[in-house]
C-alpha cells in the first residue's frame, strides 16, 4: 500500500470518526449565532474570522466518503463551517423528512450563516417552515429573530425574541435573548 492510500485511508478514518462523535448532540464551541436544533447552550465564541469555508476540492476529497443520513451529514459539515456543502445535504434531507421541524431549522441555519445571495430570505422561509411543522420549536422562534435583526426588522425581531421567552425564560439561549431584547429597547 503506497504513502498517499495510507494517509488517504487515516484521513477518511479520522473524519468518520468526527462524524461518529460530531452525532452526539453536544458542540464543543459555538462559533455561530444560531441556534441548531438539538444543541444544548455553551457561550458564543467570537472569532476574528469565519473558520474555514470549507468548501474546498480538498475537503471534498476528503469528505466524499462520509456515511449517515443526509440530516447527520449536513449538521457535521454545517458544524465545520462548510455551509455550501451543509445547505447541499440538508436540500436532500428536506426532502427525505419534509415534516421535519429540526430539518428545516437546520437548513435555515445553513442558509443564515452562508452568507450567499437571498441567503437571510431562504433562512427566514426555512425558520417559517420549522415553525409550521411545530409552532412551539424553540430553535426556530429563536432564529427567526436573527433573521429579522440581521434584516433591519426590529420590532419583529423584538416580537419573536418575546414569543421565544414565552417557551424558554431560564436557559443561556434566553439570556441571550433578554441581552438582546435590552439593547433594542434602548
């Protein structure tokens, strides 16, 4: 076996198993604003810059072979910062569990921090679509009030930030709501 199939081989190994443990519903850093569905709170680590795209050909080589569901995979890439890649398997996901309030918040998010054209538009349709499958999904309500802020629309921003406080008034998610309702209202 040459060098290159060795460490191709090793590498492919070390991904499945970040997928395998990236499965386990607890993020080690929260490197973005939103909120994933099944994500408990840890404090949002501000970085200078995003972390890598990770859209690159060599992560595509790398990451070609990856197994799971189209869910798991595109919260493992979306975890990673590759949000091309993420919005990519939750499309397919979306369409393997259409009901799927989690599904639908995740592409949301996918959407929200990709940064692409129409992407704020997309993510509040996905955010909307959560909370027609659930109307009391507490990631979605959440989320959809970054939308709105990031959009301009403070006072929606400020409506949904209260409707979330209504499901969730004691977790660090609705601190950091309370935090921003605070600096809307000044």
């Amino acid at each position: 076996m040459s060098m290159a199939a060795v460490l191709t081989a090793a590498g492919i190994g070390l991904l499945s198993m970040r997928l395998e443990r990236s499965s386990d519903p607890a993020w080690p850093e929260r490197t973005f604003e939103a909120r994933v569905s099944g994500q408990p709170y840890s404090q949002l680590l501000r970085t200078r810059a995003r972390f890598g795209s990770g859209d690159s050909q060599s992560q595509d080589e790398r990451t070609d072979n990856l197994t799971g569901s189209s869910f798991e995979v595109g919260r493992w890439y979306l975890r990673e910062g590759s949000f091309v890649r993420a919005v990519e398997r939750l499309l397919l996901a979306e369409k393997e569990h259409p009901d799927s309030a989690e599904v639908h918040n995740d592409l949301g998010v996918a959407y929200l921090e990709s940064g692409g054209e129409g992407s704020l538009e997309k993510a509040l349709g996905e955010f909307e679509e959560a909370l027609q499958r659930n109307p009391k999904y507490e990631p979605a309500l959440f989320n959809l009030a970054l939308v709105y802020e990031r959009l301009g629309q403070f006072p929606q921003a400020e409506q949904h930030l209260k409707l979330y406080l209504q499901l969730d008034s004691t977790s660090g998610w609705a601190d950091e709501a309370r935090a921003k309702l605070q600096v809307f209202s000044r």
